[in-house]
C-alpha cells in the first residue's frame, strides 16, 4: 500500500533467520561484506546520525544483509498457497499486491491461471479472460471481491488509493493489437473508471507506454507509471545504446488526476535518474517517490517533479517495496541469481527510510538451480499488524505453492 498512515505490529528482534547451506568459505566473506555494506552506505549519502523522521528507528542489527547470515526474521511463520481461488481456476504467477488503506484489506491480482507472462505465452488472462483482481480478508484470505476480467492480457504493477480505487497497468500486448500496455483504474466495487495508454500499441511518447510496470497515486493525486521492462537484460553500453535507439523505455511517467501527460523523466541507463526496468514504486512519508531500479540493483529517490534526490544500494536486486506508516522500507528481492547477482540471496530486507542499512531479512524459499541464494516473490505488502504477504512470480511460483505467501 502507499502512504499507509499506521504503524505496524512487529518484533525486529524476532527469529534469527536460519543459516542457508553455504558453502564452506561463507564465513570468510562476513568481513568483506562488511566492509561492502559500509562501503555502500556511504555511496548512498545517508545521514544517519540525525534522521529527520520522528519514528522510532530500530538499532541497526548484526549479520550480514547480503547472504541474509544472523539477519533477524521478524515474521517467522510461513502460510504458503495463501488466499482463497474460486473452484475450477489455477493460480497464475503475479507481481503486485497491496493494501486498502480504507479498511486494511489485501488487494491483489494473478494472471489468469498463466505460470510465466508477456506475448506469446499460451495462458493469459486474454486467452484465458477470468477476474485477475482479488480482495481478500487480511486475517482468512476469503475472497471479499473479484473483477477485472476480459480487460487485460498481463497485469503487472498494483496500487490502491486513498479512496480504495483500484489501479493496475497491462504490460504486454496481445497478438491481435486491442489489449495491453495500458493503465486501468477501478472503482472499489470492480467498475472501469479510466484507461491510459493506447491498447496493444507501444511508443516513448506521452500518449503511449511500452510495458507499464507499476502505477502509484501520489499525495496530490497525481498518477506515476514506471515505465520499461526490457533494460535489465541490457548488461553493455552497446546494448543499452541498441535498446535506446530500438526505442525501449525506462522512464517514469507523470498525469494529472484526470489522466492528462504532464512530464516524464528517464530513459535505459546506469546514471542516476536512468534506469534499467524501474519495477515498482512507493511513496514515503515525506512525499518521496521511490523507484525500483531493478537491473541496476538500486532504489532511486525522487521529489515530486522527477528530481533526483539520493539512492539506496543494500536492498539486492529488487522487485517490489511497501513502506508502512512508520517509515519501515520492506524490498523484495526475487530476481538475485548466480550469474545475473551472485552471492545476494533472495527475499524480504527490512529497513529504516532514513539510512542505507537493512535490520532485519525474511528467507526466501529455497531452489536448487538458485544454489545458496534461494528464491522469493515479487510483490510485496504489510498489513496494520505486521503480517507480510508476498505475491509470487515465475521464479517463485512452484516453491510458495500458490500465488501468496503470508509471513507472520
């Protein structure tokens, strides 16, 4: 959820998380990491010492935020296959969940029953056109409502406002050029409100997108769309220059509360204010915007107006992020692996808005091909009790068993 007004329930000084089978060289690297750690919380240029947020922070724990080795587990219980699914459907991958911050409810979608996404993959929610969108009881995972159906072929990116509307983009394109790469607004009930973009059809321009990631409403109402999904593959500046000129995106996208294009900011690259796939979005109590900056392995921070601000380096390569009410950063890495970010494993780091330093790790699953580095969700979101809930993609379907995971 974004901009969540309450302070959330948890014990940071919980369960240790559990050892994950290293190799035997592991604890030889602990003072390498450290010094990496130290190394990159200077690069973030965080002021540590006199934070300008009132919240209580945490004292900053032992262990090491990379291999997740002594990181306290605050939600050590894991319900996987979360949710009820209606009688006859499979649970598909997903990347986005979130919270009703009107009732404190878990809003969420999946893809149709489809275990991987994008154009061309046989199961979608066009082939298959079923309600993707889910609201779910926090506490049972009954289904509270259900819609969305026949409009989309891939939802992506999830946000719910502060008056419980729904907003979900569409990342690919169906075959026949009607569905996709657009932004749809619903009204609590499942009703289409608005639709951004230009079905099934691509550009760098204001009037299209070209694989929305996510979406956010900020404090004023102002819509953000995150825009490019290709440039994490992009590991040379000759194919970021090739992706730019083919005319991929990684922007961030500005519109009025009535959809109107404003500005947008960005384009593939490694400086700051570039991207490489921007995959989610938040918005701390300062009015920050938060950008996901996957392939770059950072969280790039701006003001309202697409400004550069400062980043953050000790989260991993990151899929999703919620920020609570009290100023507590919950980053989901899903996508660390042995050749694309060796030796970071997988799962929920836990940190404070005001510095570059991670208290506090959720464990990932474990997956043999990921070796010591494990695998987790994409999405993820934390409930006014500190119950967090995971929303598992294609990296992490089969080992959750279902398409949400409840850590409590």
């Amino acid at each position: 959820m974004k901009n969540n007004s309450y302070p959330v329930n948890n014990n940071l000084s919980g369960a240790t998380m559990s050892q994950p089978n290293f190799p035997s060289f592991k604890m030889s690297l602990r003072p390498l990491a450290l010094c990496v750690s130290l190394a990159l919380t200077a690069c973030g240029g965080a002021e540590m010492s006199a934070p300008s947020s009132t919240a209580a922070q945490p004292e900053a724990m032992s262990g090491n935020s990379v291999s997740g080795i002594g990181m306290p587990n605050p939600n050590p219980v894991v319900t996987q296959n979360w949710g009820d699914l209606p009688a006859g459907r499979n649970w598909g991958s997903t990347a986005g969940i979130d919270i009703d911050p009107t009732d404190g409810q878990v809003v969420a979608y999946e893809r149709c029953g489809a275990g991987n996404f994008g154009a061309g993959v046989p199961v979608n929610c066009d082939t298959n056109p079923v309600d993707p969108i889910f609201k779910f009881d926090r506490n049972t995972g009954e289904v509270l409502a259900n819609f969305g159906g026949g409009l989309m072929m891939t939802p992506h990116g999830i946000d719910v406002d502060s008056e419980g509307n729904v907003w979900v983009t569409d990342f690919a394109g169906n075959e026949e050029g009607t569905k996709g790469h657009q932004v749809h607004k619903f009204s609590p009930s499942g009703e289409l409100l608005m639709s951004l973009g230009v079905p099934g059809q691509t550009g760098s321009d204001g009037a299209h997108f070209n694989q929305p990631n996510d979406v956010i409403v900020g404090p004023d109402g102002s819509i953000y769309v995150s825009d490019g999904h290709n440039g994490q593959g992009m590991i040379t500046q000759e194919a970021i220059d090739e992706g730019r000129a083919r005319g991929d995106t990684g922007r961030v996208m500005k519109f009025a509360p009535d959809g109107t294009f404003i500005k947008q900011w960005g384009r593939i690259g490694l400086e700051h204010g570039e991207f490489r796939t921007p995959h989610a979005m938040e918005f701390d109590s300062k009015g920050r915007l938060w950008v996901v900056d996957r392939g770059n392995h950072r969280i790039e921070i701006f003001d309202q107006e697409g400004n550069y601000l400062e980043s953050r380096y000790t989260y991993g390569r990151i899929s999703g992020i919620f920020i609570t009410g009290d100023d507590q950063v919950y980053a989901i890495d899903s996508e660390s692996s042995p050749l694309n970010h060796p030796s970071w494993r997988n799962g929920v780091r836990i940190g404070h808005i005001d510095s570059d330093i991670t208290h506090a790790m959720i464990p990932p699953f474990e997956r043999e091909d990921r070796l010591y580095q494990g695998t987790a969700g994409e999405g993820v979101a934390v409930d006014a009790d500190g119950n967090v809930f995971a929303a598992e993609g294609p990296n992490s379907l089969s080992q959750a068993g279902g398409a949400f995971t409840k850590y409590s």
